[in-house]
C-alpha cells in the first residue's frame, strides 16, 4: 500500500530514522518502522485485519473509520485508509489512546 501523513511532524517520525528514536526512544522507533515496513508491504487494510498483522484492528466510537497496528505497550500507530482502488492509508499519529 502507499503511505501518506497527517502532517510534516508525522512524516518526519516515520521517515527519518535518527529523528524517530530521539522523539520516541529506540523500540518505539524499532516498531514504528516495523510496521511501516508491514503496511507498504500488505494489499489492503482488510489484509491486514484478517491476518492480525502487527495486531491491526479498525477502532471505534469517536475514532469510526481510523485503524490502529500495536508499537510498544501501550503505544499504537493510527491510520485511516484514505482510498479503495489504489490502497492509500493516511497515517496520523502515535499515540496511547486507551
């Protein structure tokens, strides 16, 4: 699948190695590009869930519509898929939501 950001600050974590471990600590950092690695190589989102890979699962109530893969405990890389046709998932934050 292709992989868009949120914004600058998103796309910086996920793309610059050196940055992502300063700001997030060296296995989150590890994970983070893990499942970056895991989403660009999947067909679909619906891939993803049937398979459970990197624990993915499609999240409810006021987050309807977005996807979430595990990081580190507690910590979840949030996504949505922004295109059918051609999979496109946007990505928009780390974040402990729990």
């Amino acid at each position: 699948m292709l992989i868009e950001y949120k914004n600058n600050q998103i796309k910086k974590l996920c793309e610059d190695s050196g940055f992502a471990q300063k700001k997030l600590g060296e296995l989150r950092a590890e994970k983070l590009d893990q499942r970056l690695g895991e989403i660009r190589a999947a067909d679909s989102v619906e891939q993803m869930i049937q398979f459970r890979i990197g624990g993915c699962h499609q999240l409810r109530h006021d987050r309807k519509g977005q996807y979430a893969v595990n990081l580190d405990q507690p910590y979840r890389l949030v996504f949505e898929q922004k295109a059918n046709m051609i999979q496109i998932v946007r990505i928009i934050e780390i974040v402990d939501y729990h």
